[in-house]
C-alpha cells in the first residue's frame, strides 16, 4: 500500500493518502483546500476514489469539493454531520474498499457529534478524537466530554496494542503513536483517568474561540464549496 503523510502549517493538519499499488485506486482523508496542489502531484497514476473526512472542520477548509471536481471524487462524511453534500454518509461499522484494503468506520464522537475514525489493516485515522498525548476540544459543535471518553475507550483502546494511530492534527512534530501508548500515558485520558476526572478537566480547559471556526465552518457544510 501507498502511505503519505501531509502536514498543513496554518492549522497543523495531517492528512493521509493511501492507495493500492494494484489497482491504483486512492483516498484522501482530511484533505485541506489550500494543499490540493500536492496532492493532485502525488495522486499522478492514480485514481482517487473517496474523500474521507473525520468531521466537519472549524480551523480549515475541506478540499473535498475541490477534489470531488477536479478527480470526480465521493466525498464521505458521517451521516449525523448534518451537510447535504457528502456523497455518502457513513455510521459505524461501514466498509469502503480500495483494492484489496479495507476501510472501516468507527463512530467516534465527542470532539463533534459526527466524528468517524478510519481503520485501515494496523492503521487508525483518528480526526481530532484521539490526538497524541491529548484529545479534541469537546466545547463547540455538539463535543461532549463524556461521549469522547466513551468513545476512545469504547472505539479506540480496545484496538490491538500494536495499532498505529495517525491524528488529525499534532502542536509539537510528532506524526503517529500506537494504541498501547496513547492507552497507558495519554495525559487527559490514558493511565486508567476516570471518566469523571476527564470531564472536570475537558469542562476547565478554558480555551480561546477557535480563530477559523466562522470561517471555515459555514464552507465545510457544503463540503468546501467556496462562492
Ligand atoms: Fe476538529
């Protein structure tokens, strides 16, 4: 399988593309409008089938329609994101192919209410639910602390040990852990915290107003449709 890494500055946003080097089949999950260039340039010889993305954004700008226009792409959001414009809404446990790979969904909310992770083989794709050493803000979009514990616990530590996580974003250069170290030393909620002291901690972070959020959000909705 094609594995790339993308790093988006302005927000810190990783984005994944994967491919079967069979048959040259491709997806792009949580792909940012202003970097279509590169992938379009790393996407030469394939064909990109899907978009997926974790949820709908509040500090960048989806590239899904862009690319949906450009390489006739489906974009693929969770069915409770409420937009009209996925080409397909996924709960949990769908499965999309390319190739021979599997793509599986994992409803994971609580950052937002429409959060879906992505397991591919030993991979998982885990948006802004499980971050490194941290986790999704859960003030804004629907976020609940408690859905978020319930759903790294219930989704997301019950993977393998060995499983690698890739986030949806990363503050400090670091680009994946494993499932085995986020569930023993993940600062917020590893180390067997319990759901009541993570919700204190979640409810007090007293974190700014997101900068992007009234800006990107209202474009996400359509998917990235820019006017
Ligand atoms: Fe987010």
């Amino acid at each position: 399988m094609l594995f790339k890494q993308f790093f988006e500055e302005k927000s810190s946003t990783y984005t994944y593309l994967l491919a079967c080097e069979t048959t040259k089949q491709a997806v792009l999950i949580d792909p940012v409008a202003c970097e279509v260039e590169k992938y379009l340039q790393a996407l030469k010889g394939y064909t990109l089938l899907y978009t997926l993305d974790t949820h709908v954004h509040a500090d960048h700008i989806t590239a899904a329609n862009l690319l949906r226009e450009q390489c006739g792409s489906k974009s693929v959001l969770n069915r409770y994101s409420d937009v009209e414009c996925g080409d397909i809404l996924v709960t949990d446990g769908c499965v999309l192919r390319i190739g021979k790979f599997e793509i599986k969904t994992l409803y994971t909310p609580g950052h937002t209410n429409s959060c879906t992770s992505y397991l591919v083989g030993n991979m998982v794709f885990t948006g802004d639910a499980l971050l490194i050493d941290g986790c999704g803000r859960t003030d804004f979009q629907h976020g609940s602390a408690e859905m978020l514990y319930d759903s790294i616990h219930n989704k997301l530590f019950c993977l393998p040990d060995e499983t690698i996580v890739y986030p949806g974003h990363d503050y400090n250069g670091r680009t994946a852990s494993t499932i085995l170290k986020e569930r023993t030393t993940n600062s917020r909620l590893g180390a067997g915290r319990s759901k009541a002291d993570f919700i204190e901690l979640m409810n007090n972070l007293d974190l700014p107003y997101p900068k992007q959020i009234d800006i990107a959000l209202p474009v996400n909705q359509v998917c990235g449709k820019q006017k």
